[in-house]
C-alpha cells in the first residue's frame, strides 16, 4: 500500500481528480481522520472536511500494478499538497 497526502479544495478539483482516479482498476481510498472513503465517489470526498489535506491510500499489495501506480500519481500531481 502506497500512501500520499493530496488537498482537493475546490469542487472542480474534486470533479478533475474522480474522472483521474477512475481510470485505474486497482482500489484507491481517502482518509480523513477515522473517516474512509472510495476515491472514486465524489459523494464520498464530499463528505470529507476538504479544508485540510487527505491522506490517498493506493491499494496494490501484489504489486503487479507498479507502473500503473507511477501513472496515478503523475496524474495526481496537482493534487498532491
């Protein structure tokens, strides 16, 4: 498990890094806190208190999906805080 910390303050922000994160398979969450939610769900980040920065847990313990994480989070660049 790969972990960055992100901050999505604006909407727009958030609306840009849901179609990024959908276009891998592997299983991508935020955490908040004690509060967990799919990366993939904009319902679910917009639950979150955006006005800090969110811990992106990238899930791949396999690691077959190595170049593919390296693509994520050249992706997420923007994001990352």
């Amino acid at each position: 498990m790969q972990k960055v910390e992100i901050r999505l303050s604006l909407a727009e922000n958030v609306k840009t890094f849901v179609n990024i994160v959908n276009r891998y398979d592997f299983d991508i969450d935020l955490r908040a806190g004690r509060h967990v939610v799919d990366a993939k769900s904009i319902l679910g980040i917009f639950s979150l208190d955006l006005s800090k920065p969110i811990s992106l847990e990238i899930a791949d313990d396999s690691g077959k999906n190595a170049a593919d994480v390296q693509s994520l989070l050249n992706d997420i660049k923007p994001f990352l805080a």
